[in-house]
C-alpha cells in the first residue's frame, strides 16, 4: 500500500512554503537528496550548501545544482532531512496539514485517513539513509 502513496507524498512536497537553505542551517537540519535516475540518495551538510549557494536558495532548487554521485545524473531531488516526526511534532504537524490540502486538491474531498500513513512513509524515507 505505500507504493499508492508516491503520487501523493510528491503532491504534497510541492505544495510546501519554500524552505530556504538558511532557514534550515538556523535548525541545524541538512538536505536530504535522492537522484531520480538511480535512486541513490544522501544527506548533505546544509552549512556546506548555503556557503556554496547562498542562504536564500530555495530547498527545492538545491537539486538543479547537484550531481549525483552515483550516476552523475542533474536530476536531484532535494528536501529537508527532517530528523524525525515524532520528535519535532512542529514540522510533523506542518506536514499533515500541507498534504490534506493536497488530497481535497486531487480527489475533491473524498480522500480520507491517509494522513497517518504518509506521514509514516515520510519519516521512513527520511531516515533510510544510503542504502
Ligand atoms: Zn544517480
């Protein structure tokens, strides 16, 4: 049942504020990254990136100045390595809220009590690491 949730777990990161890179270096929280083309993913020193790019780079642009190690493909994705939702019940919060507007944009509000389990999908991605 977690492959359903893709679509709507993709839905719901565009649908977040964009964070910016000193946004996240104030929370002391880095960038997870994930290559499209391979799926090697990695978590990157946020510091080492807005030294780099600048603070004021939106997360989800990072991804167009990287290249993944694994494939040298530019196709990166690139999100906040949020430590974990159960602990910062803050972003756990912003992020049920951001994917119940997705799921009333999709379905028209027929969709319901998917909230949990993409949360979950969402901490389990965050913390799988490099596999
Ligand atoms: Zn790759």
């Amino acid at each position: 049942m977690a492959r359903m949730k893709r679509q709507q777990l993709h839905d719901q990161e565009v649908l977040q504020p964009k964070i910016r890179l000193g946004d996240l270096a104030a929370e002391g929280i880095n960038v997870f990254c994930w290559c499209n083309r391979c799926g090697h993913n990695a978590v990157v020193d946020t510091a080492m990136l807005a030294a780099r790019l600048g603070p004021s780079m939106p997360v989800p642009e990072v991804g167009a100045a990287m290249r993944c190690t694994g494939c040298g493909s530019q196709d990166v994705a690139t999100r906040p390595d949020w430590p974990s939702l159960g602990q910062v019940t803050r972003h756990g919060g912003e992020e049920a809220a951001a994917e119940t507007a997705a799921e009333t944009a999709d379905d028209g509000g027929a969709a319901s009590g998917g909230s949990g389990e993409a949360a979950g999908q969402a901490n389990r991605s965050a913390g799988a690491g490099v596999a």
